[in-house]
C-alpha cells in the first residue's frame, strides 16, 4: 500500500511476479509460458473523525505533573472511577481515551 501524506484518492497496482506450479498432469520437468497477472484498484485516504473511547472521572486522585489518577482501572483512591460522566460540584480528574485524536 502506498504512504498516504493527503487526504484524496491513489491507484494500487499489483503485478504478480514468480512461478506457479505446473498445470495439473502436466510433466513437471517442462516450461510452461505464463500469462502476466496484474490487478489495479483505487480507494481513498481519508482522516477519520476524532471518536470518545472511554471518559472516566476520578474524585479522589494525587493530582500532579508525576502522578497518574488511573492505575490498573481503578482511582487513585482503589474506587472504580465513574464511567461517562463527572462530578457537578466537586473537584476530580477527568481522564479521556480518544481514538484518531488530532495532532496538537
């Protein structure tokens, strides 16, 4: 598959290239003249959408540059953290696991 540096369509083009076994019944000492197989196809690069895989909110976590609230599923408290959704009122550590997150 050719590198892709854009979104747009390219064209694929792949020519086989070996030896195939002889034809059934044949003598296998012979040389049998092969027709070139070769198949082109296109299709589409494309940048696909940023997608949400799992928002988790932690109240009880040592929030700083050093620590993780998250270790092995569970708060920094051994609570399981709240699966999609976040405290109103009190402070906590939401942590967000993206799939074809932009480049920043």
């Amino acid at each position: 598959v050719p590198a892709g540096s854009r979104v747009g369509s390219v064209s694929v083009s792949v020519t086989f290239v070996g030896s195939e076994a002889p034809p059934l019944g044949a003598n296998p000492n012979s040389h049998f003249v092969r027709e070139s197989k070769k198949s082109t196809a296109s299709f589409t690069y494309f940048v696909p959408d940023p997608t949400i895989l799992e928002p988790r909110w932690c109240s009880g976590c040592e929030i700083g540059a050093s620590k993780r609230c998250l270790k092995s599923g569970q708060c920094g408290d051994k609570r399981d953290p709240l699966e999609g959704g976040a405290g109103l009122s009190t402070r906590g550590v939401l942590t967000i696991t993206m799939e074809n997150a932009p480049d920043f």
